[in-house]
C-alpha cells in the first residue's frame, strides 16, 4: 500500500480556488519584472556538463517491454527512471503521464557521478505533463541522490480524477538521505496538497526558472536537516506564490498547515541565495529562512498574508529587493510585519541594502529586530534603503542590545508618534535625523504604491531618495540590473533621468 504513515509538514501546521484575474496579473507582471532583468547564475561546471552516456526515451505510446530507444520508446518515467546509468539522459516526449502507483510510479533516478550526471528532461518545446492521483506520496524523490539534473517538467495533481483519487502530495521530496549536486531547472509545479518542493538535506542544488504555485503546505520547505540542513544553494529565477489557495481540489480553506510559505526553512549551515526571485500572494510568509548566510539579492516579495522577509541565520543579508502589500489587502490586525530579525546566536550579523519597504496594514511594527531575544546582541547595518508605513500605529522595533548601524535611510511613517523604537531610545519623524548617519523622514514619492494588487516603486523624479546614498559596501546593481552611479538612488530602483 501507499500509505506507509501520513507525511508531515515538519514545520508550522495548522481557500480552494485558482486565485482572481487580478491577482493572476500582478504574479504575472512580477515574473515579467524579474525575468526581464535576470543575470546569469554562476554555475559549477557540473551544471554545464554534457551527458556522456546514451539518450533514452519515454512516451505515451510507448511500452515498458521495449529497449527506451526513440523509435521504441518506454511508457512509464517511473520505470525508466530506473534503467538509468550514470552519464545517461531520460527524455520524456510530450504528453500527459498519470502516476498513481506507489512506488512503481515515482520517478527515482540512481546516482551520476562528477562529469556523468544523470538527466532527466522534458521534450524541448513541448513539455510533459506528470500528474499525480491517489494520494501519491511524491513525483520524484531524489532522497540520497547525487549529481542529477530535472528540468523542462510540469508536475501537478490529476484533475481528471475524481474524489479523493485527485489528492497528491509533495512534487519533488529529498527527506530522510541527503543529496547533492542536484539542479531543478525550467519546471513548473502548481496545485499540489503539500510541498512543491520538500527538502531536508541538500548540498549544491541549483533551482533555475522555477514556477511553484498553489501549494497546500508551500512552494519550498522541508523538516530540519540532520546532516547540515541546506548548504550551497542558490535560487534564481523562480516564483513562489499562491502558497495556501489550493488543496485536495479545493481553495485551501481545510489544509491542516496553517502558515504556507513561499519559501520556508529550518536551520541550516548555508549559504542560500535567493536571487531575481518572486515571492507573492502566499497565505504564509514571502522567504523565510532560517539559514546562515542567508543572501536575498533582486527580490520582489509582494502580497503576502504574514511576514515578507524573515531571517535567523547570522550573516545573512537582503539587498536590492522590494517589499510590500504585507496583508494582502485585508486590514485585520495582525502580528506580522514586512521584515523580522530574531537570531539565538551572539553577536550575528545581519544586512540590509538598497531595500524598499512598504506596507498599508499597520497595526503592528513595520520592522522588528531580537523582539523575542531583547537581550541578545547582535549587529544589524541599514544603507540606502526606505521605509514607507502608511498604517497606524506602525513604529520599526530594534532590540535594545543590537547594535545599529544606518546610514543614508529615508522614512516616512505619517500615522505613527514614533518612528524606531531602540530600546530606551525613541526617534521620531522630528529626531530620526538625530540618529547617526544621514537619515531623514520625508515622503518617497512612489510611482504607484499598491496594497493587495501589481505596485510601481520606482521613485518619481521629485522624490528626496534620488542621490542620496553612499557606495562603500553596497552593490551597485539596483533590481533591475541597472547600474548605479556614485551617488546612488535610496531603495531598490536606481532612477533614469533619461
């Protein structure tokens, strides 16, 4: 039988629907923002290398009986998954392949080794469909893995089947043995009961244009690592959104995982970083990484019901992103905020650059710093970047062991007495300036700020944030790949004065 115990969500637990036209369009011109302007990843030449082995092939009007050659294809990805040696390539033509069984089903590659990987790709241009039903446990498990590449798939539940026949759980697991050397490129995964992508212990995993959506439990998370958790990964390209709005066939309202994230981890040696990503509309968290060395470089994080960037891990750092729409429209109070700080180690170390923060929620701190561990330094350095509030009562919170370093910031909270509160320190939009390092309150003078739908942050030619941050250790690249002159734009958008 399947069954071999009910799968956990190892982590937080706890509405079925595809999400408006509205909503469709802001994921929509997000991708279309962050793809546009996306760098090349540096890749190991692993990632590059050519298979070395023979070409196999799988198709709907194939037979598992047959040799996997093009001209007498196999049927089943499970089975010839199987037949692969290290070098060789599994490609699957186009069409729709149910998978059902356990664990016949499940696509589970053996290893390659370092200049033989083991490639399993969907026809270009025309890219396969695997659909899952009864339950089924996984698409591909790739746990103990090493050296494997997926890319150029589609994996989502059957809805074609009926009842609890539709219900289908995790697209890719890595749990219980820890893999390596693995790059998921080019899928698109939507519409599962849990996890989209489910990772325990991983070392050097490179997701390329990934698009994970509508995911019970959330587009990317795993238990806690026993063997280091996630080291050397990097995430580029890739939307994690609609986490929460769908499950078993419906709108997600009945999951039992009650904060579905974009992107949520436990604590892992690192470093992670996540790159020209989106992260919008999940009912969870945007990124939430508990991970040292955590970098969040070029990232829209939009929408999202709770928390916008989360961080634990010391040495971690958000640069030229955008944060905004905490709440997703919906003015209940709630304790999140569009950024948390909250580390358990002594002294660590935390970055924020050329980040642009906005939110319309209010009702609780804009920002919070070691709320929880008040009496724990640690050391957080905010350059350039700008913190709009419009809703009440919206202060930013620092914990009063933290030592504080900003420069060149610009705030604006209109609804809110103070604007940080440091401990027995106090700032106000009259003494912020008071606070070292050239910072100042003022109106951003946003484009078309938004709150629950597609949002413009780029600042218009009269905003105060134009030519007023410093070089020194800021990147100079701004969210679109612009670069920045010597007298840099405050927040994530350098201004064209073309």
């Amino acid at each position: 039988m399947q069954d071999k115990g009910k799968q956990t969500a190892h982590g937080k637990i706890t509405k079925k629907g595809r999400g408006s036209v509205g909503e469709k369009q802001l994921l929509v011109f997000l991708l279309q923002l962050t793809l546009l302007f996306t760098l090349p990843v540096a890749e190991t030449s692993e990632a590059l290398a050519l298979s070395t082995g023979t070409t196999y092939y799988v198709s709907p009007a194939g037979d598992d009986h047959n040799p996997g050659n093009r001209s007498a294809p196999w049927a089943s990805p499970g089975h010839a998954s199987r037949k692969l040696k290290p070098g060789d390539t599994l490609l699957i033509m186009r069409g729709r392949y149910v998978l059902s069984r356990f664990d016949e089903d499940i696509l589970t590659p053996p290893s390659g080794k370092a200049g033989a990987v083991v490639t399993i790709r969907g026809e270009e241009g025309h890219r396969p469909i695997l659909v899952g039903q009864n339950n089924l446990l996984t698409a591909i498990n790739l746990s103990g893995a090493n050296h494997v590449h997926i890319e150029n798939l589609e994996i989502t539940h059957d809805e074609r089947a009926k009842g609890k026949a539709v219900y289908f759980r995790d697209a890719i697991e890595i749990l219980e043995k820890p893999a390596a050397h693995i790059v998921l490129r080019d899928l698109y995964i939507h519409h599962v009961d849990e996890f989209g992508i489910n990772i325990q212990d991983i070392q050097d995993l490179k997701m390329i244009n990934c698009r994970i959506e509508y995911a019970g439990y959330g587009s990317i998370g795993g238990p806690k690592g026993e063997h280091g958790g996630w080291r050397d990964v990097v995430i580029q390209g890739c939307r994690l959104s609609y986490s929460g709005h769908y499950y078993q066939g419906g709108d997600g309202s009945d999951r039992p995982y009650d904060r579905p994230d974009g992107f949520g981890i436990e604590p892992a040696e690192g470093p992670i970083e996540i790159v020209d990503t989106v992260a919008a509309h999940n009912l969870g968290d945007g990124l939430d990484s508990k991970a040292e060395n955590t970098l969040i470089r070029r990232a829209i994080v939009a929408n999202n019901s709770c928390d916008g960037i989360k961080l634990w891990g010391d040495g971690s750092r958000i640069e030229h992103s955008l944060i905004y729409g905490r709440g997703d429209g919906n003015a209940e109070r709630t304790p999140w905020s569009t950024i948390v700080i909250d580390s358990e180690k002594k002294n660590a170390r935390f970055e924020i650059m050329n980040v642009t923060v906005d939110d319309m929620a209010g009702g609780n701190y804009l920002m919070y710093v070691q709320y929880d561990n008040p009496d724990l330094p640690i050391s957080l350095n905010i350059q350039n970047t700008i913190f709009r509030g419009m809703g009440p009562s919206s202060p930013i919170f620092i914990g009063r062991t933290t030592k504080l370093i900003m420069k060149n910031n610009l705030f604006y909270l209109p609804q809110t007495d103070s604007v940080i509160i440091h401990g027995d320190k106090e700032y106000t939009a009259e003494t912020i300036s008071d606070l070292p390092g050239n910072n100042f309150y003022a109106a951003p003078l946003f484009v078309e700020p938004a709150w629950g739908k597609d949002g413009n942050y780029h600042l218009e030619k009269e905003s105060p944030a134009i030519d007023r941050g410093s070089t020194g250790s800021v990147p100079l690249i701004d969210l679109e790949g612009n670069h920045r002159g010597a007298r840099p734009d405050l927040g994530a958008y350098e201004f064209s004065h073309k």
